[in-house]
C-alpha cells in the first residue's frame, strides 16, 4: 500500500466532501486497484475463499444463537429439537454452520499448503505468516469450543479431553482446569463459557485477519514463481482481474459445499453427538473432528502426558518457526526439486497421521497380527505408524528444511516473473495485457 | 543579590526536574498497573468454580446393590466414581503384581479400606485426559481408557499407556459393613 499512489479522483460534490472527511471509498478503490502479481494461479483464490467462509459463519452463528439455550439442561434439546426441527429452516442453518466449519479448514489448509509450497512465508513476508499462524490457532480454539456446544456426547468427552491437556502441567496444571471448566469436572458453567467465547472470537478472527491483509499490502503477493515483482508490467489491478477469479473460485467452492449442506449433513459427524452428554459414560470410540486428527494422533502416539503435551504445542509451534528455520534463498519448491519432494512427503505424513488419529491406538495397519512387540506395542499397530509419521514431521520441520538451504541444487530462477509467463506456451503473445489468469 | 534570585530558578530546572518528572512516571505507572490487577483479578476469579459447584454434598451409597463381580459408576461432585466389588481372583492378581515394575507403584492395601478388600472405590476419570475407561479392557484384567489407550490392572493401577496415575482414590469411609459415604 505504502509505495502505491492512490488514482482515486473523488466523482461528486458529496464524495469530495466526504473525502476530506473520511476517506473511506478512497480506501477501498486503493483496495480494489491494488497491484497483484499477474502470474497468479488458481490456488491464490482461497484467500478469497477464506474470507467468504469466514463471513458464512459469522451469519449462520448469530441466527444459531438466538435459538440456542446454552445450559447444561437446555443445550441438547434446543440444538436436535428446537432449531434441528422447530424454527423454520433451522436444519439448513445448522447445516451450513456445522459443515461450514469443515469447509472453512479445508480452505486454509489448501491456503497454508500454498504458502508453504511458494515460500510465501519467506522474507519480507514473515509477519504476515505469523498472523496467519495466530488465525489459524484461533480457528481450531472457536472450532473446537462450537463443537461442545450441541452438549451431545462427543461434545461432552472431546470438551473434556481437550481441557484435561492442560492438567499436564505439573502445579499449574490442576488450578486452570478448574479455573476452565468453573467447577470439578466439565458441566453448564463450562458450556456457557465456552458459548460466550464461540460467539467472541470470530469477530477477534476478523480482527486479526485485517491485519493479515494490511500485512500482505505491504510487500504485496507473492507469486508462483516466488521472484520480487519489478515492475508494474509485472502485475494487473485487483480489481477486476482477481475478483472475477476468487468469484469463480467461490461459485465452485460453493458446489462443494452445497453437496454436504443438503446431500451429506451427517458425513461429518459421529453419531454419537446425537446422544445428551451423559458425564458418566465416554464413547466407546472417541475421536476429534478430521481436521484436528493429525494432532490427536502425535499427542497419542507418544507415551507420557506430559511429553505428548508438548509435543502436540511443538507441532503448532514448528508452523511459526518456519520462516526462521528455512534457510534458503530460493522461495518457490517450483525450482528446488529436492525440497519439493521432501515436502510432498511430509504432506502425505500430515495424511497417514490423520488415519492413525481415527484408528484405535491398538489397531492394525496392514491386515494380519499386531507383529512382534517393539517397547509397548507391535510393530504393525496405529501407534507405531504414528510415530513414524511423527518423527518425520518433526524432521521435515527441524532438520531436513534447515539443511536443504544449504546442500541442495536449485533449478535456475527466472529473471522476471513476467519471463514464465511469456514462454507459458499456452499464453498469448505479449503486448494483450488480459493475460492474467494463465496457470504458471 | 543576584544570586539569591539564581539559586532558586536553577534548582527548578536541569537534573532535579527530571528526577522528578521519572518518579512521576513510574508513580502513575505504579498506581495504573495496580488497578489493572485490582481489576483483572475478579474478571479471571469469576472463571474459578461458584459456590454452588463448590458446595461438594457427601454422598451416601448402598453397597448390597453391587453384586459380586459387578461394577458401577455413580456421580460424585458431577465427575464419575467406580465402586468395584472385586472377585477374589481380581483381588489375589493385584496383590501378587504389587511389587511389579509400575509407573505409579502402589500396593493393593493401599487402594482399599483393610478388610474390605472387596471394594475398590475410585475415580473412574483417566489420569491421561479425563475419559471413563471400560472393564475388561487390556491385559491386565482391569480396564482400558477407549480415547488413548490407557491400561490399568483390578487395583486400578495404570500398567500401560499415556495416563500419568494410578485412578484416583477418594475419600470415603464405611458407615456399616454395606454402606459408604463418599466425600
């Protein structure tokens, strides 16, 4: 923002008085003609993605919570009666909140997969990775705190292992859980809170996410081939090059999700939230939402509490240290074919973590016996994967990303973002400017 | 003369203003951030549990209903109790792995009231995360946690897995040979 001279000539008598005033349509024309790299693909669009995902939610929960009763004695009823089959299209506004909620992480994990496959995280842009870090943290911290809400029995035992990691910690441990759940154990007092906090915090994600923008505004985007932009033949206004394409990428991105709003509501949820809370009796097979599974599965994989604590923190923590960590020049994997691969790796381990999260600890990976007893359990069971996956997704982050800085061959970088995208052979020929949208 | 008028005007200015312009920072600094704690403090203290949760009714509870072998889970203080009445051979598998390698050593005796073997009264919440775990469950004939895989023996001891403990024991006492009060 700061380098990019505002073109906004104010139209009107009454936007030239409200410009000396406040100049907020100035801002959002500066917003709307802001300079974007030309060469962007389509997996740029799920900030846009993000943003409307965000919205979504924040429109469904407000009309959630003027029918919800968010007491221990109420919560169930007024979720599976009450809005489920009494308010008018109480059902669809579920549906879209609960399955938005999913939607909402597959669009950021696509989004800091990109980051991560670009180098976007790289200088200058650290800060905006780490806000998006913090988002990222706030959105498990509501997600998790909705999911408690409906007060069924996933709700109640999820609620109660996730406030119990901080019983961890030795001396402190045992007061702030108390201190959490109001009482001796997870009840109405913890429900309420958590009410409270589940309607707080998206507007403080909102907050944050100004500033992720604002951040981004700064350097300006990245791109797929991860070189500066040099010049303004480099890129197109905002506006209407990469509206009209987060546009599209919304439209399809709303198919997907209309799918499981009216074909598959229940895909995603474990029948087992259809029964009340009952704090006596935990289900048979408890497993979090898919989208915390690979977590679940390091802190499972590990056989001391407080060590598997930690190390479910460090596998959070090792996503803000990643702008440190990595040590080389070169920000796109798109010329760092080793780094690439490596990546690609660890993907599929963020994958297999996922599976061992839902699977029993004891279960087996390939069909046949649990295999000779390595330490605690054989060798072919869910824990002995997990902690393989484990292991590997440690060293990715703390070992082989450091290094490859150093020891690996990189493919030459082009000059000029403009030079790929010049002699994409799919482009027309320099000179038509409404060449945007190529896929690099 | 003219120094007598001198004197008082330097003193107003150069090194003693400023001394006294930081000691008047950090006095409102001081004074500001005590507030903030004054008034912190309740907006956290609210989170503590209110004295409705904390006025922790004793339970009382008829033992003849459990019979031999059977198990029950009964709310104490809104969290979950097992009351255990133990088979003889749940009783002499504890006692003969007393001395075994354990995480939480603990012997049988010290788990249950002396002479009444037979109960083993607990808290049935997993030293890991919190869960119940469910009887028969795991390889040492006493129960398993269904969330992390947690192992404990007939003496509720934890054998294998991520949980920290022993199940906790608590407090209780026999009113009569089939009557307890828990709490």
């Amino acid at each position: 923002m700061e380098e990019h001279i505002s073109t906004y000539q104010p139209k009107s008598a009454f936007e030239r008085w409200l410009d000396a005033r406040l100049p907020i349509v100035r801002f959002s024309a500066d917003l709307m003609e802001f300079p974007t790299p030309r060469n962007l693909n389509y997996w740029w669009t799920f900030g846009g993605i993000l943003a409307f995902c965000l919205g979504i939610q924040i429109v469904t929960g407000i009309v959630l919570a003027m029918h919800y009763d968010p007491s221990g004695a109420g919560a169930f009823l007024s979720v599976q009666r009450t809005i489920m089959r009494d308010v008018n299209y109480g059902w669809l506004v579920r549906s879209i909140h609960a399955n938005g909620a999913s939607m909402f992480f597959l669009a950021v994990y696509i989004h800091i997969a990109r980051g991560m496959y670009y180098g976007s995280y790289k200088a200058p842009r650290e800060v905006l990775w780490l806000l998006g870090c913090v988002i990222y943290v706030l959105m498990m911290a509501t997600a998790f705190m909705g999911y408690v809400l409906p007060w069924g029995q996933m709700s109640f035992w999820g609620a109660k292992v996730i406030t119990s990691l901080l019983g961890a910690f030795p001396v402190i441990g045992d007061p702030i859980t108390k201190l959490l759940w109001g009482g001796f154990a997870v009840d109405s007092p913890t429900l309420n809170r958590f009410f409270s906090l589940h309607y707080l915090l998206p507007f403080i994600i909102a907050a944050v996410v100004a500033l992720h923008i604002w951040a981004l505004h700064v350097p300006g985007n990245n791109n797929p081939t991860g070189v500066n932009v040099k010049s303004k033949a480099d890129t197109v206004p905002f506006h209407p090059y990469y509206t009209v394409k987060d546009m599209f990428a919304v439209s399809v991105f709303v198919i997907v999700f209309a799918i499981f709003i009216f074909y598959l509501p229940d895909a995603l949820q474990k029948t087992d939230n259809n029964i009340e809370a009952n704090p006596l009796v935990t289900p048979a097979h408890i497993v979090p939402e898919w989208y915390l599974l690979p977590f679940y599965a390091i802190l499972r994989a590990i056989p001391d509490k407080l060590t598997g604590v930690l190390a479910l923190a460090a596998a959070l923590g090792s996503l803000f240290a990643l702008p440190w960590i990595d040590t080389s020049k070169v920000r796109s994997k798109r010329y760092r074919p080793m780094a690439r691969n490596l990546w690609l790796i660890w993907v599929v381990g963020v994958f297999i973590l996922g599976w061992c999260g839902s699977q029993e600890p004891d279960g087996h990976v390939f069909p046949g016996g649990a295999g000779p007893v390595f330490i605690d359990y054989g060798i072919n069971t869910v824990t002995w994967l997990s902690r393989i996956a484990a292991i590997y997704y440690f060293a990715w982050f703390w070992a082989i990303t450091p290094l490859l800085g150093f020891f690996e061959t990189t493919l030459p970088v082009p000059d000029s973002l403009a030079t790929p995208v010049l002699s994409h052979p799919a482009t027309v020929p320099a000179g038509a400017a409404a060449a945007p949208q190529t896929k690099g | 003369m003219v120094d007598s008028v001198a004197h008082p005007v330097a003193d107003h200015e150069g090194p003693t203003d400023e001394g006294r312009r930081d000691f008047l920072y950090l006095a409102t600094a001081a004074v500001g951030g005590a507030g903030v704690v004054a008034i912190a403090w309740p907006l956290i203290d609210q989170l503590n549990p209110a004295a409705d949760a904390l006025a922790l009714a004793s339970i009382e509870y008829d033992l003849s209903k459990v019979a031999l072998g059977q198990e029950v889970t009964i709310a104490w203080r809104k969290q979950p109790v097992f009351i255990r009445h133990r088979t003889q051979a749940e009783i002499d598998a504890a006692v003969r792995d007393d001395h075994a390698p354990m995480k939480d050593p603990a012997t049988d005796a010290s788990r249950v009231k002396p002479g009444h073997a037979q109960w083993l009264i607990v808290s049935a919440s997993c030293t890991h995360l919190g869960c119940v775990p469910t009887f028969k469950g795991g390889d040492y004939g006493g129960w398993l946690c269904p969330c992390h895989g947690s192992v404990y023996d007939t003496s509720a001891r934890i054998r294998k897995g991520p949980a920290p403990k022993n199940l906790y024991l608590v407090p209780y006492a026999f009113l009569s040979p089939t009557k307890v009060k828990i709490g």
